[in-house]
C-alpha cells in the first residue's frame, strides 16, 4: 500500500494515498480499534449537512473567503451526491465527545476541498481541516448537532410513517373482525366474550398512544447545540453563525430545527434523546404484547389456539414438512428486546454528563440510530408480511366459545320472573359442573330445566355479552 505523510499538532503520520482522511482520523483507526460498529449513515449525513451549512453561513457572514468556502460546500455536496461514507471509518467507541469523527469529517472535507482547487491532499493549504472547515465549531456542539438532526429526521421521516402504516392496517382489521365474536383471555385462562375487532382496537390504541409520546418527545430533539461552541458560550463562532446554519438545516431537512434551547443544557445534557429512546421503548413494549398476542392466537393449527390464521411466508421448520411457523411475530419480539436493552445503554450514557460536557456521545448516537431503524424496518415488515394477510379461523373461534365455561357469567345477571335463578354461587357450581362432566353451559342449563330453551338462548345471548 502506498502511503503520504501528513500532519498533526502531535507530528507526522503515515495515511493510505487512495483515503480522503488525514493524521488524526488515522490515529485514531491505530488507537480505538475496539468493535465492528460504525457511525449509522444517517448521523454522517447530518454531519456533512451541518458542515455544509456552517459553510454558507460563514461565507454569508464574511467569516470564510468565498473561494474556500465554496470549495468546502462542493466538497460535502459531493460526499453526499456520492454516497462516500467508506471515508468515515472510525469506531464508535472513541472519546466521548466524538472528536475523532469530527475531525474525520473535517479532514475529508479539507482534502476534497483541497483536491477541488487544485492544491496538493494533505497539505492543508489552501483549506485546512480546522481553521476553515471547523470554523465557528467544536466537536462538542457539532457532534449533538449531528445526532439531533439525524435522530429528528429518522423519527419524522421514517418512524411516524411506519407507525401510521400499522395503524391504519389494525384499524381495517378492526372493522373487518367486528362481528367475530370470540372467547376472551385473562391469566390465560378462559373469560368472558370479546369481538376479534376489540381485541384489533385494542392494539390500535396501544400503537396510537405510544405514536402520541413519540411525537411528544422528539419535539425536544429539534432544538440545536450548534454555536456552542466547546462549553456553550460560543467563544470563536461569529453571533449569527448558528441561526443561519440551523436554517439551512430546517430547510434541508423539511424539519423546523431552532436555536433557542439553552446550550449549556444541550451540550452537557442528553435528556431529549433519553426521553425519545423512552418512548421508543415504550413502543417496543406495546409492539411485543401485539406479535405475542398475534403468535399465541394463531397458534396451532390445530392443536393450538387457532383463532388465526397467520400467513405462510416461508418454510418453518428444516425436519418437520409442512410446519409454518410465526416468524414476523418472533422478529418483532427480538427487535423491541433489542430496543428495550439500547434504552438502558442511552439511559446511563444519559447520566454521564460531567460539568460543560456529556462523554457517552457515540454510543448514544449508535444506539438511538439503530433503535429507530430496525423499529422502523420492524414494524413496516411484519405489517406487510403478518398483518396485512390475517384471517380468523371462524369455525375454530365458534367452536371455542361455545365450550367456554365464563359464558355462565351472564347468568348471573339475568332475571327470570323478576329473580335471578342462577346468582353467583349457583352460576359457579353449574360451571364446575360442566368442567367435571365434559358439557357446555348451555347443556346443563338445558338439563337443570329451571329455564326454557328461548330462555337459555336469550340468557347466553353472545351479542348482549359484547357489546
């Protein structure tokens, strides 16, 4: 491999020639060669974008020169055009203010620029890494910045979709179940009646409330840390800097992004992205309890529960033919375990704010990131693959109900010649009855023959327990 020699504050280091970044990138690939994770795309875009606008800002302030400043814009406008994030190699588990990959992107960015003008790559001249890339920035505002903007636009522009795709897919299922009566469950034992279409709204209104703290808390995300600078003060960065900047981001990202949050807090403090990976736990809960609910319901063929039928999408099992098995429901469960376990990593990374500055920001951002797309990914395929293709076993769910025993619950509320033949106590021992001699309640009432068969008809009436 052929190499050039670049620069630092620390001296010289050798770089691989056909790499855009230079010395302090490559020091840190040589001192945090720790795991296989890298920073999520939509963070490095959010990075180049905050780049980008920091460029146009301080060239509209006169902070740049033009000619350099426009080089630098060119210079992340191809990184985006190009897709070029093979050049942002480093580890997540780095400092924790993520210096390293600011500076990453600060050197690619200068040599591109370089490169651009026709200068030599590596030299620094005529645009240096620091002095004009990174101008009016430190790594502890842009880094937050970057995580902010990406995390905002995943949830906006992904997740709340993906969301509102499911919901409207339970919702037809909803209606289309109405009038499926079925058996209900509590302690996974039999209870008292339901429609299919309740229990479907039910998992609606899960979905929506957990839509509702999401939309809540990512609101806090769109206030930005850029112009803080390294403590929040803003020492080096022109007093408009940050709310041109910001605005070339809103307008990028389709996303009203402000400058009005206090910067102390945003540089030291996490808690937005806390509070959104809260919620988006508070997501995977609901979503676990509906896949569960969704495998155990369709359960069987036939020797399970039965109640539905889940679509055959692929093989399930390499030695028994035919068996299909419930595998966008188990996909589910392990990507709300994943989140589940990723809000306990952001909920520490969370508390590791030490005076001006919190050091868990890498891993914060690699958490965040990846608990928002594979929730996103998630939900839309077992939506498409599972939801979309339910049917109800309606003979199955007929057959259950009428041998439920909880049907002997409307009995005790239902009035013969102004009295109530079967109060609690009686209701029970009819119940147990059935149980010991292998009948339906509707078979001893009919063999007790204190009520006529209308009248057992109109007692054990599903609609009226329903409704």
């Amino acid at each position: 491999m052929e190499f050039r020699v670049e620069t630092d504050s620390m001296g010289e280091v050798k770089v691989p020639s056909n790499v855009l970044w230079g010395a302090q990138t490559q020091r840190s690939l040589m001192n945090f060669d720790i795991s296989n994770r890298k920073f999520p795309i939509p963070f490095l875009r959010a990075l180049i974008e905050t780049k980008r606008a920091c460029a146009l800002a301080n060239k509209e302030l006169g902070v740049l020169d033009p000619k350099i400043a426009d080089a630098i814009i060119k210079a992340t406008e191809t990184v985006l055009k190009d897709e070029m994030y093979d050049q942002f190699p480093l580890d997540i588990y780095q400092t924790g203010s993520g210096t390293q990959t600011n500076m990453n992107a600060n050197e690619v960015l200068s040599n591109l620029a370089i490169k651009i003008l026709g200068g030599e790559i590596g030299s620094k001249n005529p645009v240096h890494p620091n002095d004009h890339v990174n101008r009016g920035q430190s790594s502890n505002d842009v880094i937050p910045t970057a995580m902010y903007v990406s995390a905002t636009s995943e949830v906006v522009h992904r997740l709340i979709p993906a969301i509102n795709h499911m919901l409207v897919i339970l919702e037809s299922k909803a209606e289309e179940f109405k009038d499926v009566i079925k058996i209900g469950r509590t302690h996974l034992q039999d209870a008292v009646p339901c429609t299919l279409g309740q229990e479907f709204g039910g998992y609606a209104a899960q979905l929506k409330m957990s839509l509702t703290h999401i939309t809540e808390t990512y609101k806090h995300l769109m206030n930005l840390a850029l112009g803080g600078t390294a403590v929040g003060t803003g020492l080096n960065a022109h007093p408009e800097m940050a709310e041109k900047a910001i605005s070339i981001l809103a307008d990028r990202y389709e996303i009203p992004f402000s400058k009005n949050g206090n910067r102390f807090a945003l540089l030291a403090g996490k808690d937005a992205i806390v509070a959104t990976s809260g919620a988006l736990k508070t997501l995977s809960v609901a979503l676990i309890k509906i896949a569960n609910d969704i495998r155990f319901l369709g359960s069987g063929p036939r020797v399970g529960l039965g109640e539905l039928i889940i679509p055959a999408n692929e093989p399930g099992s390499s030695i028994m033919p035919g068996k299909v098995n419930p595998t966008q429901a188990e996909m589910l469960v392990q990507v709300g375990a994943q989140v589940i376990g990723n809000d306990t990593a952001i909920t520490h990374g969370g508390i590791q704010g030490y005076f001006e500055l919190n050091l868990m920001k890498p891993m914060l951002t690699s958490n965040i990131l990846e608990s928002i797309d594979i929730v996103t990914r998630g939900i839309i395929s077992f939506s498409d693959n599972c939801l979309k293709g339910l049917k109800a076993d309606t003979n199955r769910i007929d057959s259950l109900v009428e041998k439920s025993l909880m049907l002997v619950t409307a009995l005790t509320t239902y009035s013969k010649d102004g009295h109530i033949p079967y109060p609690y106590d009686k209701a029970a021992s009819i119940a147990k009855r059935a149980f010991r001699e292998g009948l339906t309640i509707r078979e001893v009432l009919r063999a007790d023959g204190i009520l006529t068969d209308s009248e057992i008809e109109e007692a054990l009436d599903l609609r009226r327990m329903v409704r």
